[in-house]
C-alpha cells in the first residue's frame, strides 16, 4: 500500500524515509530496487534502530542541511571558515528534480567567485563547463559509475572534474 507523505508525520515521514534508504539497493529509493542478500545481516535492524540514529545524529550534529537555490544559500552561509560541498546537475544532463539551464553555470560561477570559504564542487568534464569554471582550480578524476542504469556503465571509465577555489 503506498501512503501519500503529506499525510505523515514529521517523525513517520523520517522513520519511512530510513526505511527506504536502508532498503533500497545503493540508496535509490524511487527505483524501488530493494537490496537482498541471503548471506548477510538484514540491512534494517529494529534492535539495532535506536544506535543508527544516535550514530546519525552525531554525525550530522555539526551539518548545515538546507534545501535552496544557491543564489539565496551560498551568501547566508558564507564565512571566512565556511566549506561548502557542491553538486550541482550535470552539464547537460537531465532527470534531476532540478535541472540546471546554462544561465545556472555561469550564475553559479559568478556566485562562487565571491566566497569568503572554500568550495569543493564536482560536475561532468565537458569543454563548457572547463570554460565556466576556468578562474577555479579544476582537477580531472577518472571513476566508474557502480548506480548507472545504462548498459555496460559499470565497465565505462567516466571523467568528473573536481572544482575548488
């Protein structure tokens, strides 16, 4: 039976979403690709529910966690010992809840320029997004992709640039 969340608690709607991560195969909970295993423990256990939210809380005690546009975020949170860790949609890639259009990069570069922390983004490495982000510290890293849908993604070598200031 599925329970529409705006009908849930606060609490419920937590404790649905825990359900659903500890569950799903590599955290996707909206493929409802269930993760199971014959050999292992089970991945959510109520005797041991009460410590993964004390170890998650104390984890997070000290995180910022905030649902904005970056435009409104980055300056109310920048500081002089502010790190913000961004990742933004992909260039050119679409089927995020919020799709980045071009004017986004070049916002989002100029946004940057201006911190008093330090930033850390990673993003696709495509020639245009080198260019937006030229004035930055760009690395190239090469990774594999173990959550993609497309076939023989998990053999593919992909490139991701780290941006920094």
């Amino acid at each position: 039976m599925q329970v529409n969340p705006d009908t849930l608690t606060d609490i419920q709607r937590a404790a649905r979403y825990l359900y659903l991560q500890r569950m799903s195969f590599g955290g996707r909970s909206r493929d409802r690709t269930f993760g199971t295993s014959t050999t292992g423990i089970p991945r959510l256990n109520l005797f041991t529910l009460q410590r993964l939210l004390e170890e998650a809380w104390i984890r997070l005690s000290h995180v910022m966690i905030e649902c904005l546009d970056f435009r409104d975020l980055i300056p109310r949170y920048d500081r002089y010992y502010t790190l913000f860790f961004l990742d933004p949609p992909y260039w050119k890639i679409n089927g995020y809840e919020h799709n980045f259009v071009e004017q986004d990069f070049y916002d989002l570069a100029e946004v940057l320029a201006n911190v008093k922390g330090r930033f850390l983004m990673t993003l696709n490495e495509t020639p245009e997004v080198r260019k937006i982000f030229e004035r930055f510290t760009i690395e190239k890293v090469e990774l594999k992709y173990s959550m993609s849908k497309q076939e023989g993604s998990r053999s593919q070598v992909r490139k991701e640039l780290l941006i920094s200031n």
